[in-house]
C-alpha cells in the first residue's frame, strides 16, 4: 500500500455517487516537479558542455582522439556502476540525501574540470580527466536515479506525463550547454565555463535541501537479477543501450566533424547542437502525455523512432554507400530528426519497465522504483 494516499486520484467510485474532481497538485508534488526540474537542468548543462571544446582542447594536450573517446566512456562507465548501487541501496540511503550529496559532487567535479587546462599536457593531464569524470559521473547518477525514482513514486499514474514535462529542462540544459559553453570558451578561454556552471549547479545545493521532500520506504529483498530474466525487460534495455551509444558516439565526434568540414568555430558547433536537444525538448512533453492516455502506443513509439533513428545517423555523415556528399543543412535536418525520435523512443522506455516490474510482482514503492531507475542509468551509460 502507498504510504501517501492523497497523492493517488479516486479511479472507482461507489455507484450513485458523483465523481470527485481531479485533485489539484499537493504541495509536495509541486515542490518535487521544482526540485526535480532544477536538477535535470542543472545537470545536464553540466554534462553537455563539454561537447563543442572539450575534444579539440584535449588534442592540444597531447590527448589521442581514441583516448577522447576513452574519457567520455570512463564517464559512462562509473555511471553505470552507480546506477546500479545507489539504484539498489535507495532506500537505506535515503533519496533526498542520495540527489542533494550527487548535486554537490557534481558541482566541486565541474569547477575542478575547470582547472584542468593548469595541469602539464600528457599523462598527468589525461590521468585528471579521468578521475575528476570518473567521480563526476557517480554524483550524476546519484541525482539522476534518485530524481527518476522519486517523480515515479510521487506521480504513480502519470509518470510518463511527469517525466516529459521534466525533459523540458533536461532538454534545455542540453540547449544552453553546448552554445554557451562554445560561447564562453571563446569569449574567456577554458576555465570560465566551467567555473560558472560549477557555482550554478553548487547553488542548487542548498535549494533543493529546503524544497525537496522526504520520501520514507521501507527496503525491498527483490533483485536486478530477476528483472532481466523477463524477456520485454531486457529488449527495453537494449532499446536504451542503442539510443545511449548513438548520443555517445556524437558527443565525442561531432564537434570534431564539424570544425574539419565546415570550418565552424567551437561557438558555432554549439549552435549546430541545438539541432538535436532542441527537438527532443519540445516533443517530450506530448508524447509522454499520449503513451499515459494509451500505454498501448509505447511499443509502437520505441520501434517507430528507432527505425527513424538509425535512417538519421546513416545520412549525418552521411553514410559512403550513398554516394551524398556532406553538407550543413543536411547535417542539421538529421540531428533534428534524431533528436524527436530519440523522444519517441526513450519517453515510453521508463513507465513500460516499471509496468513490467509491477507484472513480476515486484513491490509498488520506492525500491522497486529505485532499482528501475538504476536499470535504466545503467544501459544509459553502458551505451
């Protein structure tokens, strides 16, 4: 049984009588959406900034593109792991203290990561990175898993609704990144955007102590291990696995691709960028409106905006079997078409493995949600 009744609408009313209303937000709704909105957007600032500068200022600091490569994976590689843990251990953490301590490792890993231009070129540079992204992408996941397993407990019969709203500001942070960290790193040189998107995130710290509530739970015995022994489960998790490495894949290349083919400088490329984030914010809101109305859709969606997806990437080069040489506008068209069919295809992901979870019997709580949202961080960073 949920321990916050109110926040479930009346879905059977006694014959004869006249159904209620809908209920207005409560108060903890309202403050969550608020926490939960700054995070996203706070975080996600963060990550995307790097993409415009980060793999051409690495080059000059005796980095390979391989290694590039290799700092964005390090940083996919510990957000899974964390993903996995904290998903697990949610509740004996607490999900409060789990999102605000992820906020404010985040924020001290991005004002350090700032500071890295300091460090000699070579192998103490590249070692840095690594670590600095390293412990980066533990804090991330601590504020992403706990953010995803909150909205679910808190908005039980809408979470699709919830989470595309949500993905506005996920969506903005993606937006503003990448033309404002190209435009301040060109402007001020590559401390400056890192500094001041370290503090921002660092103001957050204290707002979300203050607004955030406490969710209480009690620890479930339930396993990760049973969740993937489901069949839909574990092609869920692969949808977010391709869907994750295709992004991955352009945050280490794209801006490289950009500046050699079209002579665009770092500000420019975060302009281009917005091609894909810009897209996908808009579009997230009403399509996890309709998969709530018609959970029956999802599926449909995910193989929709898969197949859309993968035509997408074959043209962004586009792909030599076309015998189609590269050209911006192209480029532009295509980053748009993945940006709303990554919405397509990841909105409904969420809300379908927790229907899932539910169907094998897994409690209806914050565990349960814990470990989903764990799952989910996880593919995302495998891939």
């Amino acid at each position: 049984m949920d321990p916050h009744p109110e926040l479930q609408p009346t879905e059977n009313d006694a014959p004869g009588e006249t159904p209620e209303p809908p209920q207005r937000m409560t108060k903890r709704q309202i403050l969550t959406l608020i926490s939960i909105a700054s995070v996203n957007f706070s975080s996600m600032i963060c990550y995307s900034i790097l993409g415009p500068f980060f793999p051409n200022e690495a080059v000059k600091k005796g980095a390979s593109q391989t290694v590039i490569g290799l700092i964005f994976g390090c940083y996919a590689i510990c957000n899974l792991l964390g993903a996995l843990i904290l998903g697990k251990y949610i509740v004996q953490i607490g999900a409060k203290f789990m999102l605000v301590m992820g906020l404010f490792v985040s924020s001290v890993c991005t004002i350090l990561f700032g500071l890295l231009n300091r460090v000699p070129a070579g192998a103490a540079f590249i070692s840095l990175c690594f670590i600095v992204r390293s412990v980066d992408a533990v804090g991330f996941a601590a504020a992403m898993t706990s953010s995803f397993a909150m909205t679910a407990k808190i908005f039980p019969n809408n979470v699709a609704t919830v989470l595309g709203s949500l993905e506005i500001f996920t969506g903005l942070g993606l937006i503003m990144g990448p033309p404002v960290g190209g435009w301040f790193y060109q402007s001020f040189g590559y401390e400056v955007p890192f500094m001041l998107l370290g503090c921002f995130l660092l103001v957050m710290v204290p707002f979300n102590i203050y607004v955030l509530p406490v969710v209480e739970a009690e620890p479930s015995k339930d396993s990760f291990l049973r969740l993937l022994m489901k069949t839909k489960i574990v092609l869920l998790c692969y949808v977010i696995f391709t869907l994750s490495a295709g992004l991955g894949y352009l945050d280490a290349t794209l801006s490289l691709f950009a500046i050699d083919t079209f002579g665009l400088s770092p500000g420019y490329v975060g302009l281009i960028m917005l091609g894909l984030s810009l897209p996908y914010c808009l579009a997230s809101p009403l399509l996890g409106y309709f998969t709530d109305k018609y959970p029956v859709t999802r599926s449909w969606f995910m193989v929709i905006g898969g197949t859309a997806t993968g035509i997408g990437f074959w043209f962004l080069g586009p792909a030599p079997f076309f015998n189609i040489s590269s050209h911006l506008w192209l480029l532009v068209l295509m980053l748009a078409i993945i940006g709303f069919s990554l919405g397509m295809t990841a909105i409904p992901t969420f809300p379908e493995i927790i229907t899932c979870a539910y169907d094998l019997g897994y409690e209806e709580g914050l565990s349960t949600l814990g470990m989903v949202s764990g799952l989910f961080g996880a593919f995302w960073s495998l891939g």
